[in-house]
C-alpha cells in the first residue's frame, strides 16, 4: 500500500497515514501495513496482484496499467486549478518572462517531470501542438524526474517553462515557498480527471466498497489530517472520464506533434 503522489511535505504525510490506516480498519480491512511503502518502480508496485491501495497518474492508468489495476475513486484538493475532481496543469515560467501566451514561448527550453505523466508531458504536448511548426516547437526539453525538480530549473535557468500539477504546485507554495521564488503562472492547460486510486483487479466488490468508503472519510475536508494535504473529498467518477487523457495525445498525434519537442 503506498501515496506516492504527492508526498511534498513528509510531516503531514505522517499525520494522514494512522487517520487513513483506522478509516480502513473501520471498514474491516484486514492486513493492514504498519507503514506505507515507498516503491522505487512504482509500475510494478502498481501491477502487483497483492496491491490494496495506491494512487497513480492518470496517463499510466489509461496506458500501461490499463487493464493491471481497478479503478477505487478520484479525491478532489482545495487548490487553484481544480474544479471538483478535476484538475489542470499551471505553465511555470520565470517571473521576469515577458512571453504572455504559450505561443510565444516558442524556441524556448521545456523541463517535464517524465514522458508518462499527465500533468508534466501530455497536458504540455496538448497545449502547444497547435503552435508547432513541422513537428517542433521547442529549441530543446529536458527530463527532470519530478515536477519539484522542474521548478528548480526553470528557477535557476536551466529550462524556460515546465507544466505542474496544481495539487503540487499548490503544495509546495505552502510547505516550500523558496521553490517558487521568482517564478510565475504563464497559463493552465486543459482539465483531466484527477490521479486514481486504484486496488489489484481481483479486489471484490465489496472490498472495493468499503476502500470507498474509506477513502471518503479519511480524505473529508473537515479534517485536519485532510487538511494539511488539501483533500477535500473523493469521487467516484466513470472511468470512461479518463478517455480525456487519450484524447489529448490523439489530437497531438493528428497535428504531427507526437513528441514534445
């Protein structure tokens, strides 16, 4: 069992886990770990047929995990960006940028957290497909192997503009304002649904129910646990909602843009 999503600020990430762990042995959820785990490949974590619960990206679940895992539900944040279980992406730049819209920032550096993110890769690739210019619109981009690390280098110069999630980004103004410093929203990008709970495909129905129920409770926004992780509550949205996703790399792909570059 794992949270490896957005695990910004460890503290209140130590605060939410004993409130998570009672809400699903409320639920008679039996085996429950005394701690979470922190999986160095999170795909194959994700892929075991013992997972109870973890919370993945929205691209892989649409792609590589599309028939590995079970759908559980979708929390929604009190973040900037985020309408229900929704969620955007905010384009970071530098605060001294002058660009004013993403096409303007063509010839520029891009930094992406990695290739099958959502929020770092597939949402940028959507926005700026349009604008690209036999298959190009960026002088180069780099992969950083988080969104914090792709605010360090536009921070420092190292990049122009990178695409976060605004859970994250909310986030880390909150718990690492230094890591925002003299950056600024360029723009957001389209909305998708937000990353997934997902459990092992052999989990039962009622096993399935009482995760649900679980989750609805220990992420309530009343909470203080919730609180500090800006949890508001959880949905349970068709997974039909994710095609979004796809249709974002399809549109790129049907501009001559299947890479971000």
């Amino acid at each position: 069992m794992s949270w490896p999503m957005y695990a910004v600020d460890p503290d209140a990430m130590a605060r939410f886990w004993p409130h998570l762990r009672q809400c699903l042995a409320d639920q008679n959820i039996a085996a429950l770990p005394v701690a979470l785990a922190h999986p160095a490949e999170l795909v194959p974590h994700w892929r075991d047929p013992a997972l109870l619960l973890s919370q993945t990206c929205g691209y892989p679940f649409v792609t590589s995990l599309r028939h590995g895992v079970r759908y559980v539900a979708t929390p929604r944040f009190r973040a900037p960006g985020c309408e229900g279980a929704f969620y955007r992406s905010a384009v970071m730049v530098r605060a001294d940028e002058t660009a004013q819209n993403i096409a303007a920032m063509a010839g520029r550096r891009a930094a992406y957290n990695s290739r099958d993110s959502q929020s770092g890769y597939n949402a940028l690739r959507a926005l700026v497909a349009p604008w690209a210019t036999k298959g190009r619109f960026l002088a180069s981009t780099s992969e950083t192997g988080s969104h914090r690390a792709s605010l360090r280098a536009v921070r420092v110069g190292e990049a122009d503009l990178a695409a976060i999630d605004v859970v994250t980004l909310a986030l880390v103004q909150a718990h690492a304002p230094e890591e925002t410093a003299g950056l600024r929203v360029l723009c957001l990008t389209d909305q998708a649904p937000g990353l997934p709970f997902v459990t092992a495909p052999s989990t039962s129905d009622l096993d399935l129910t009482r995760l649900r129920t679980a989750l609805a409770a220990a992420c309530d926004g009343h909470t203080p646990a919730a609180q500090a992780l800006l949890l508001e509550g959880v949905e349970v949205l068709p997974v039909e909602a994710y095609a979004v996703i796809t249709a974002m790399q399809d549109a790129a792909e049907r501009q001559g843009y299947p890479v971000l570059q």
